[in-house]
C-alpha cells in the first residue's frame, strides 16, 4: 500500500520528464530550437508544480523548501528559454 501511495505521488516528476524528455527528441530529430523551449517549458512546469503542490504531492519535487524550489526551477526554465531564444542559428 506504502508503494502505490509513493508511486502516486510521483505523477509532478514524472510529468515534467516527460515533457523535457519530448524536447530532447525534438532537439536530436528535428528543430533545436523548438526542443530547447520544449525542454525550458518541462523545467518551468516542474517550477509550476511545485508551487502549486503540497510537500507530500510533489514527490520527489521537494528538494529544499517551496520558495526556495519554485524559484530555482522557474530561474533555470527562464533561463534556458531566453537562450533558446536568443542564440542565432
């Protein structure tokens, strides 16, 4: 029961890589650019989520304390957009 219960609440780190993971694919097979954002809209969720969610609901999301995580998440997806963004081809 304590396994399904973990399991369960792991959905918040599953989901955002699984949303980076789909930019990496798109970086390597297709456009680069269009992967950078998707995998900088992967981190940005992760900072989204943890934001939203309690301590115990976000799993494996919860490294430090909420600010300090929502922050951290949110800066390095920023960051990585406005690169993507910005680089020339």
């Amino acid at each position: 029961m304590a396994g399904e219960a973990q399991r369960r609440s792991e959905w918040p780190l599953a989901l955002s890589l699984l949303v980076g993971a789909a930019g990496l694919v798109v970086l390597t097979f297709y456009n680069w650019r269009n992967g950078v954002l998707i995998f900088a809209g992967g981190v940005f969720l992760a900072g989204l989520l943890r934001a939203t969610l309690s301590d115990t609901a976000a799993g494996l999301l919860h490294v430090r304390g909420r600010m300090f995580d929502t922050a951290l998440l949110v800066a390095v997806g920023a960051a990585i957009a406005t690169l993507g963004l910005i680089v020339p081809n």
